[in-house]
C-alpha cells in the first residue's frame, strides 16, 4: 500500500488529503498490520479493504455531518476507527478513545505517540462507567457496538450531556435504532460502495 493508493481511495468517497494525512494515515496502516499480527485489532487483512472499510468509512463522516471541531468521545474503539482518521482529517477536533481491552488500548497509545497526535487521549475502561469526566461532548459516536442499548442510553443521560450520537449501522439495524426515543433522528446517509450501510445521526431530545 502506498500513499497515492490512500488518496485514490479516498477520492472515491470524494475526500481530498494533504500530504502530511497521507503520511499519518499510511504510519498508521503499518502499525495496524503490525500489531494485527500478534493480536485481532480487526478481521481485514487486506491493506486495501482496510483503507476503504476503516479509514474511508471513517472519515467519510467528517464531510458528511460537517465535523470540523468540538469533543468527541469513540466508544469501542478498538482500532482507533472511527476516532483516529477523523482526528487525522479535522485536527481541531478533540478525540476521546474509550476502550476497555487493556491490549487494544496499549495499541491506541503506541498510534497517538508514532503519529504525534495532540488533542487525543485514551479512556480505559467500560463506557457505562464513565460519565462527567467526559464532559463537555458534543459527539458520542461508535463502529463496533453490537448492543445499542445501553449505548443509547448512557450517551442521553445528564450524566454525559452528549449533544449528538453518531453511529455507522447497517439497514436492518438502522430501522430499530430510529424507534429510540432518546434521540431526534436525521435522516440515514448511505455510506459510498456499501449497498446496507449507513451513517445514523441522533440530536439528543431536550428535556
């Protein structure tokens, strides 16, 4: 993989980089592949289905919901996707990295140091036992949720005081997810080479 093939595959979900983004996002896919190795950071393997599943769909985002600054809080991290490539393409954003798996943590430091990344820290542990010390945050967004419940839940409560959540869902999913009642939810934005995938956006409700 190399930097052109990053940008060529961001210009399909009409993304431009700067070359200092492409250096960051390819040191990034090095270690990624690296660390991949000794531990399961993700199920892709493939350099390029990783660029266009991972970075791509994530920073997708950015444009899409006009993320430009502010606070937000990736729950699950795992990987770093999608709170490291948005952090990488809006560097006024504040990132926060929830995660709970000590290894994948370590992970996420060791990509905040290689990439000299400021405004972005890791929070350990399970998001459900977080809540002020978080605050203020304007975004609560997540990848890799496979219970939606408590997130939705947590991330409305005064405790938190998120002003949006953002989730990347697919079809089946996104219909139960817009019955919440929690949230205001706009209305689904299909997700570039991806035929059930979308990008689901709640304005928590005023109380």
């Amino acid at each position: 993989m190399t930097k052109e093939r990053i940008a060529s595959a961001l210009t399909d979900f009409n993304i431009l980089a700067t070359p200092v983004q492409l250096e960051q996002l390819l040191s990034y896919l090095k270690i990624l592949l690296r660390w991949n190795e000794k531990m399961n950071l993700t199920s892709v393997s493939d350099p390029k289905e990783i660029v266009y599943r991972h970075f791509c769909e994530s920073v997708f985002a950015a444009d899409a919901l006009s993320i430009h600054s502010g606070r937000l809080a990736d729950v699950g991290s795992g990987a770093g996707f999608p709170g490291l490539p948005l952090r990488i393409f809006r560097p006024e954003l504040q990132v926060i990295l929830i995660e709970a798996n000590m290894k994948k943590a370590t992970f996420l430091l060791e990509v905040i140091r290689e990439l000299n990344l400021s405004r972005t820290k890791v929070a350990i542990g399970r998001f459900e036992e977080m809540g002020e010390e978080l605050c203020p945050l304007d975004y609560v967004c997540s990848r890799a949720l496979g219970d939606f419940d408590p997130f939705l839940k947590w991330a409305a409560s005064d405790a938190l005081g998120a002003s949006q959540v953002v989730l990347w869902v697919g079809g089946k999913d996104m219909e139960v997810l817009r019955k919440r009642p929690e949230w205001d939810w706009k209305k689904p934005i299909l997700i570039p080479h991806s035929t059930q995938r979308y990008l689901l956006v709640g304005e928590r409700k005023q109380k």
